[in-house]
C-alpha cells in the first residue's frame, strides 16, 4: 500500500509541475500580445494627441482599441479585451472573474504595490471547459491619460466622450491609478 501512495505522489509532482510550467508558458505568450496590444494603442493615442488633439484621440480611441483587440484575437484564437471597474465603453464591463481580479488588483494597491507589473493568472472553467485566463493592470500614467480621464477634463473634451460614451464612468482618475486591465482568454 506504502508503495504505490509512493508512486501516486511521484508520478503528481511531475504533473503539477508540468501544469505549471504550463501555465507559465501561456502567462509569457499572454504578456508579449499585451504588450503589442499596449504598444498598438498607445502609439495611435500618442500620434492623434500630437496631430489633432484629445478631441482626435478619443474618437482614436473609440475605434483603434476594438479593431486592435479584434485583430490579435483574431491571430491568436483568444478572446483579447480591457476591461475596469469603472468601464467608459460598456462592451468592456468585466465578468465576474475579471470584477474578482481587479478587486484584488486594487488591494494590492492599497496594501503599497504599485500597478505597473500587477497581474494574474489561473486555470478556470468556462461553459465546462478549462481555459487559461490572463489579465494584466494598466496603470493611470499622467500623459496622456489623465487628459481624457481625469477629475478636471475640458468642457470639449468631456462633451466628445459624452457623445461616444454616454454611460462613461473613466473619470476621475489620478496618476498611478489602476484604470483598469487587459484581459485573455486562451482556450486549453
């Protein structure tokens, strides 16, 4: 009996850690499309503030970051999106796993942890299948972000987010805020 509860418990460390490396493998990928996603983003951001202004960037903004997402899920065969708690478009309020994790994000905030490197993930199942899901924070950099979310937007400003997003609730924000997450799920 000793010796096959022995063999039980070998043959389970490979296999967790086989789990795990798993695991880690699926966060690296996850990272380098987030990554792309953040970079794609923000470079259209960046270019439109600098052309045309916050008006151009929002309405950048609107359009880019659905198209972007929808991409790369498209390339990866993953559901690719962000999401908060406080969403401004609301095809990105989070499900109850990604209201549980950015929850847990701005704990980890409160307890002194600063959002830049924030994330989680697990293995969870959805519709009785296991999948992998990743998310990762997006901190509140001053430039430019508190330009369309912060607590003092120009009257301009505030009324072009009104007519793409009237149900808005991204304001308010503070530099080093958690403005919300990026979010993965990768299919097992």
């Amino acid at each position: 009996m000793k010796k096959i509860m022995l063999l039980a418990i070998m043959l389970a460390v490979p296999a967790a850690q086989t789990v795990a490396d798993e695991q880690a493998q699926r966060a690296d990928q996850s990272r380098a499309v987030i990554k792309s996603f953040a970079g794609a983003l923000k470079g259209e951001l960046k270019g439109a503030l600098k052309s045309e202004g916050p008006l151009k960037a929002i309405e950048v903004c609107n359009s880019s970051a659905q198209h972007i997402a929808a991409e790369l899920s498209k390339k990866h065969g993953w559901e690719i999106s962000r999401t908060s708690l406080k969403p401004r478009n609301a095809a990105n309020t989070p499900d109850a796993w990604e209201r549980a994790v950015l929850e847990k994000f701005e704990a980890r905030k409160a307890a002194g942890e600063g959002p830049k490197m924030m994330e989680h993930y697990e293995i969870v199942t959805m519709n009785g299948d296991p999948v992998f899901r990743y998310m990762k924070a997006i901190p509140t950099a001053k430039k430019p972000c508190l330009v369309c979310h912060g607590s003092n937007l120009k009257p301009k400003v505030a009324a072009v987010i009104d007519k793409y997003y009237p149900n808005d609730q991204a304001r308010g924000y503070k530099a080093g805020d958690i403005r919300g997450a990026f979010s993965i799920i990768q299919p097992m």
